[in-house]
C-alpha cells in the first residue's frame, strides 16, 4: 500500500523537526523542500541514517525545487522569516506574504488535490495568502495554530497545579497572537472546570503567559524561536488527516457563516479528516465571549485588507 507523501517546504528548525516527528511518527514519506543548496538534503539524509536504529520505514528526501515534491498528499509550509528586533507586524506579513506566494504555487502545481496546512506567521494572514494562490477550496487550507496556543495553556496550568497534562483540557479560539480567545469555561482538569480549581488571579496570568506565545522562548534562547512544540502541533493534525481520526482540534480555518463570522481566518474546534477540514464545531459562547471572538477575526481582517488586491489573480 502507498504511504501518504508529505512534502515539509522550509528545512529550518520547525520544517526539520515537523520533518523527524512525521517520520518516527510512522505518517508517511517526506519531502523536504528548501532554497539552501544542501541543506534540506542533508537534513533528509540524517534523518533517513536514523531510521535503521528507531525503526521506521518512511523515505524522506531533501530537495531545491519542488518535482520531488510531485502527488504530494500534504503540503506543510513553514518557511519563512521570524520576526526579528525592530521589525513591525506589518513588514513581517508583507516579507513572508511574498515567500508563501512563491512557494504555494509551486508546491501545488503537481499535487492539485493536497491538503495545505501553514505554519508561517502571521498565521491567519498567511493562510489568506495561500488560499488565494493555491485556488484550493477552504477544507484544504487549514492553520496551525489553536493547537499550539491550547498546548501551551495545558502546559501552564498543568506546571501551576502540579498535575498530568494529560489531565489537561482547554480550547482558545481566534487569531493566533495577543487577540487570541482562551475559554476557561471549557478548560478542564479529568472534567472539573478549571474556574473551580483556580483563583481568578492566577487563571489570568496563566492566560497572560498563554498570549506572549513563543516571545518567551525567544527571550531565553536570544535568538530563533519555539519549533518542538509547533512540530507537534503539525504532528496532530497530519496524524488526524492521513489516519482519518476526525479529530476535533482547533485550527485556524476559513469561515463561512459560523460563530457569525464570514470570509475570515481564524482559529476554531474543527473536525480534520481524510478530506481535512470536515466541519466546524460550534460550543456556545457567552456574549462576552462572542465579543472577543469578533473583536480577534476583525483584527485579522485588518491585517489582510493590508494584502496585495492583485495577490492570487494571475
């Protein structure tokens, strides 16, 4: 039987990570895509000498361009600049809007029935720029991103009580950055409401902490920023697409009509299957938090008002 093929555009820390988590992860073979001579081909190399010792059996090849990235099943895009000291939100979507409108195309041209699924920030802009260039319908062009800020809210609440994260369920909404949606109502500890278990105090400073994003791990490494978790969280999401699991997992998608938004990226409970984006899974929100929501999707349809008006209409 044929594996699923995964092509990973971007051999820097989060594509070469995503790259060796596909792979151990028994997912499929992987291509990976970058523009440094070498690079991605010795990563792939590396990786591939290792599959002998931890038993796998997934190809992955490294390559400049994108004819061995042909019949791909997946198409995870993580290249990209990482915003660096002095640089604006706006230079940054505008940088990267360019790299992802070259990539996209390319890797698209000969895997017309692929799922995309972006990691380059800005998340939700970047999303918008694909589906435009891509010309793919909006269940496959889905963000990641909720998975990755829900990841880290489990994280801190597990360190703050001192329990499994295993134990730890939460859900955050919207766009991925400071206008994120973190929902305590539904965020659990083995089924008990977390508001019952935490003082308001200190939920807030976890919720806080949650926002900064990866901008903590920035200021301890001094440089680059988070990949571990962002591969996992890419993980999850190609797991629930090749395997078919229908996960309910929030990504960020393009919205047609539900929680009241429309033609908007932003990040929801989904349910990802073969088909990759099967559906949007709606929980009741309070006034308050229906306020929030709208409030962090019209931040992301100011920024992509910012787009090119050209950008996907060659």
């Amino acid at each position: 039987m044929r594996k699923p093929k995964i092509t990973v555009i971007g051999a820097g820390n989060v594509g070469a990570t995503t790259a060796h988590r596909l792979a151990e992860g028994h997912l499929g073979d992987v291509v990976l895509v970058d523009v440094l001579e070498g690079v991605p081909q010795g990563k792939a190399l590396d990786l591939y000498q290792a599959a002998p010792v931890v038993h796998h059996d997934c190809m992955l090849v490294g390559a400049n361009d994108y004819d061995a990235a042909a019949g791909s099943d997946i198409i995870v895009m993580t290249a990209g600049l990482a915003r660096k000291p002095g640089m604006s939100r706006d230079d940054l979507q505008d940088a990267n809007a360019k790299v992802v409108a070259e990539c996209i195309p390319r890797a698209v041209r000969k895997s017309l029935d692929s799922i995309i699924i972006m990691v380059t920030n800005p998340l939700d802009v970047m999303c918008e720029v694909a589906r435009r260039v891509s010309g793919f319908p909006r269940e496959r062009v889905i963000g990641m991103a909720g998975i990755l800020d829900t990841a880290r809210m489990r994280a801190f609440i597990a360190m703050e009580m001192g329990v499994s994260t295993e134990s730890v369920f939460a859900l955050v909404l919207g766009g991925h950055g400071d206008s994120m949606v973190p929902l305590p109502r539904y965020t659990t500890v083995s089924g008990v409401p977390v508001t019952e278990l935490l003082s308001k105090e200190r939920l807030d400073a976890i919720i806080q902490r949650t926002a900064q994003g990866g901008g903590e791990i920035v200021k301890l490494l001094k440089t680059g920023s988070a990949y571990y978790a962002p591969a996992a969280g890419v993980f999850e999401m190609v797991d629930s697409i090749v395997k078919d699991r229908k996960k309910i997992l929030p990504c960020a998608v393009y919205l047609q009509g539900e929680f009241g938004l429309k033609d908007v990226f932003v990040g929801v409970p989904c349910k990802l299957g073969a088909k990759g984006m099967e559906g949007v899974f709606e929980p009741k929100l309070t006034a308050e938090e229906k306020a929030l929501l709208a409030k962090s999707a019209g931040d992301v349809a100011a920024q992509i008002g910012k787009l090119p008006a050209e950008l996907g209409k060659s």
